[in-house]
C-alpha cells in the first residue's frame, strides 16, 4: 500500500530553519503533485506549499519568503525547506501526494515547535 513517511520535525527557536523529508512508496511518484498542509491546534490544516508533477510551485502568504518546496523524482522524495521561522508555524506537518484521478494520499505528520 502506498506509504507517505515525514520526517525531520523537531524543536527550533525563532529565527532558525529545519528541513522536512517526505518519502513515497508504492505510487508512481512523478505524476503525482505533493504537497504539505499543516495544523495548529484547535485550528484546521491549511494549505503550505504544493509541487506540481512539473515542478511549478506554490505557497500561502504565509510562509511566501520563507519556505522553499522542491521535489527529488528519483528517489521519490519531497522535501519542504523552513528558515526564519516563527513561534506561528507551530504546527503539525503532513505531506499529501494528490492526482486530479481523485487518488490523494497522506502521511503520518511531523511536529514542528518554534519556541525559545
């Protein structure tokens, strides 16, 4: 079955980075858009940043600036690059691969905590 594993979520201070890894199995990984979503809590998962099979990007307001998604067709990897962050982009992470078919698919999370 199709496995969508994060990874690299932890505690940052403000103003630092991390790096979230995002690694597929069993999916034809280069059709698919992938893309991160997160939740706060008590708020709704939001949109962050998604990937096209292209490669064309997109982010929330957000996070525009700050973040970088980038995809490794390869190794069937999606990776999500957060600098500057803020107390606010507490959150959990998740990675989602979707196709217009109607095929949409979801990790597990990732906890990200920027708190001094």
């Amino acid at each position: 079955q199709v496995q969508l594993v994060e990874s690299g979520g932890g505690l940052v201070q403000p103003g630092g980075s991390l790096r979230l890894s995002c690694a597929a199995s069993k999916i034809i990984f280069s059709i698919y858009a992938m893309k991160w979503y997160r939740q706060a809590p008590g708020k709704q998962r939001e949109l962050v940043a998604s990937i096209g099979s292209g490669g064309s990007t997109l982010y929330s307001e957000t996070v525009q600036g700050r973040f970088t998604i980038s995809r490794d067709n390869a190794k069937n990897m999606v990776y999500l690059q957060m600098n500057s962050l803020k107390p606010e982009d507490t959150a959990v992470y998740y990675c989602n691969a979707w196709l217009n078919s109607g095929n949409n698919y979801w990790g597990q999370g990732t906890q990200v905590t920027v708190s001094s």
